[in-house]
C-alpha cells in the first residue's frame, strides 16, 4: 500500500484536490429550486441507506409488537377456554344432580305407594365383558339384601340379585339370556315365560297359538316364579306372531327404559291385582273448568218428591223404579236367593190430597208398603208380569 502510494502520490494528490474544488462548488452552487448541490448529492445517496435502515426497525419493531399482541390473544383464548370448560362441568354435574333428585323422588313416591317393603340402591358398576348384562349395585348382605331378590324402577321390573356380598350386590338384567320370569298379559290373563336374549327386546314364551294376545298390550309380573311378586308392569308387546305350538311374542321392558342408575330391591314383596289401565308414563292435560254461567246447578234426587227426578230420562226412570221397591219394602242388593223381586207395576201414591193412580190392566192393586212383608211382595193375581 505504502509503495503504491508513493508510486501515484502525484496523481492522488491531484485527484483529492480536484474533489475538494467539486466540494467547494457544490457548497456555493444551488439548483433551480435553491437547494445546494451538496445537500443534493448528500440526500440522494443517503436516502436508500436510510429506507433500509427505517425498514428493518418497522418491521422489527411490528413483529416484536403483534408477537406480544398474538401472545396475549392465545393467553386469553386459553383462559376462556378453560372458564368454558369448568362451566360445561358445572352444568353437567347440575343436571345430573337434579336427574338424581328426580330420581329419588319418584322412588320415594313408589316406595310409599307399593304394599312391598323396598330397599334403594344405586348402581355403582358393570360386569366384565362386552356383552355382559349384570350390574353391581351399592347393597349388600349388611343391609339385607339376599339371592334371589327381586330389583325393580318405578316403571317396571330390572333384574334380580344373582350374589350378594356383605357390601355389594350383582344383579341379572332381564335382557340376559339366562334369565327368566313368569308374566301375565294385562287382558286376557294370558301366562308366559319371559326371557332376555342379549338385545334390548326380550321374548316371551310357552303362550299357547289359541291365546290371544295382541301388540300394545301390556305385560305383568305374574307371581309363578315366586321372585318377583305379581302386578309389577313389565313391558309392552310389540310383535305377536301365531305359530304351532306356542306364538312368537317379543317385548319392550318398561324397567330399563330410562336408564338404572337408581333401582329398589324388594326385600320383601307383596303381591298386587293387575290393573285395569296400563301405567301412566306421560302427563295428562286437564283443561280449565268451564265458566261459572254454563256451570249446572247440583243434583237434588234426594229431596225431590217420590215418583219425580232431575236429570236425564234414564235417572228418572232409575229413580222411579228405587221409589217403588221402598214403598213394597224392598232393598236393592239384599235379597235372597229365590225371593221375589219388586213389583214395578205398583204405582206410587200421588201427591198430597190426589188419590193414588191406578194399577195397570189386570193387575191387583197393590197395599201399602206396611201391609205386605218386606222380603215376600205379594203377588197379583191374573199373572202380572214380574220384573
């Protein structure tokens, strides 16, 4: 470097002053605008250096700016994704604790209205296996619970208790293959053998193809399997197919239709008569009374004068007829085999002051109530009919 200076000392020194001459005009030249040269040349090669510089800061300063920004949003988002999720927790356990308080409302209802001696439980766990159809409830022998008891809802039979423990209890679903109980369907009295099959759908069996007995009619425990007690609702029939010997029945159980979280053990059962009506599984309506002005007026039979009624022809006639068999001393449903029922050709004595009307053609009139007595009517001559 130092030779090479030497070497050009001349020509450097020339060009330095040449440059310092061009420094010193563009100092004192300016340019139409008025603006010297030298801020020109200054400006103009600054500017891109510049551009790139404020470049680099912008965007370093808008990406460290959004990071942060972006940091927060997610801090945030997950905060409300966490205060979301304890809220849905939050309704999950409320509504199972107001599924349960339904629950234990109903059973204690059934509890007070069934004549057999009942124990709650809950069910705690499943048995082993994926089609297995028993489950473990939270009684035991220490509360009383034995083999062979029988487990219901307040809609219809569940299972029965196949082994206790001191503290537990497993119980076999109606649905499993093994088991079985006696029914009896609700209006021809008609016996079978119900039996789970592994499904939802139970069958029933040994019904003999001349019994009727048809879709929709309900089912009831009928007490031959000496487990559960007869009258408890079992189920409705949904298919019925006539075939030699015994018909194809299949069946929809009542009990396990809304689920068996809580179940009764009946420690001791009672028998009950089968209803007339099937169980009552959904709200009745009952519309509002109608306006006081179309409200009838009270039924007065009891003070209304002997021969007359209020009310239809039919309670008319009625009313007649119980007026003739008081005045011969006669009282509905209290005769003997082979007495003689009223004469309702006898005609009752007018009102005060008229005389009494006349009997019918060929017959005798009849004395008054004291005369004749008051299980043996007497009887027209000339055969007037006896009714």
């Amino acid at each position: 470097m130092e030779s090479f200076f030497n070497r050009y000392r001349s020509i450097t020194v020339l060009l330095l002053v040449i440059l310092a001459q061009l420094v010193l005009v563009e100092v004192q030249v300016k340019n139409d605008q008025d603006v010297r040269l030298i801020r020109v040349w200054t400006v103009t090669a600054v500017t891109p250096v510049a551009r790139i510089v404020e470049a680099l800061r912008g965007g370093g300063s808008g990406f460290i700016r959004n990071y942060i920004l972006l940091r927060d949003a997610h801090e945030e988002n997950r905060r409300l994704q966490a205060e979301l999720d304890r809220l849905k927790l939050d309704n999950i356990y409320l509504n199972n604790e107001l599924n349960m308080a339904d629950r234990a409302k109903a059973l204690a209802v059934f509890q007070s209205h069934t004549p057999s001696r009942t124990l709650a439980a809950t069910v705690i766990g499943t048995g082993a296996g994926t089609n297995s159809k028993m489950v473990l409830v939270d009684r035991g022998t220490v509360s009383g619970v034995e083999r062979g008891m029988a487990v219901v809802t307040p809609d219809g039979i569940v299972g029965k208790v196949i082994t206790a423990y001191p503290t537990a209890s497993a119980v076999l679903l109606i649905t499993d293959p093994d088991f079985a109980a006696g029914v009896i369907s609700q209006k021809g009295q008609v016996r079978g053998t119900l039996k789970g099959q592994g499904t939802p759908i139970c069958k029933v069996d040994y019904v003999p193809f001349e019994e009727k007995i048809e879709p929709g009619e309900w089912l009831y425990t009928s007490g031959d399997d000496r487990i559960f007690p007869r009258g408890f609702p079992v189920g409705v029939v949904k298919v019925a197919h006539n075939a030699q010997p015994f018909q194809e029945i299949l069946v929809e159980p009542s009990g396990m239709a809304r689920g068996i979280e809580d179940v009764l053990i009946l420690v001791e059962g009672v028998h009950q008569p089968i209803p007339d009506t099937p169980p009552a599984s959904q709200p009745v309506f009952i519309g509002s009374p109608p306006p006081a002005d179309t409200v009838q007026p009270p039924d007065n039979t009891a003070n209304t004068p002997p021969g007359t009624s209020a009310g239809t022809e039919a309670d008319k006639l009625r009313a007649q007829y119980k007026d003739i068999g008081a005045a011969q001393g006669h009282k509905f449903g209290e005769g003997t085999p082979g007495s003689k029922p009223p004469d309702f050709n006898f005609k009752l004595p007018g009102p005060a002051g008229t005389p009494a009307a006349a009997p019918a053609a060929g017959a005798t009139p009849q004395a008054p109530a004291a005369a004749p007595p008051a299980s043996k009517p007497a009887v027209p001559p000339g055969g007037a009919s006896q009714r």
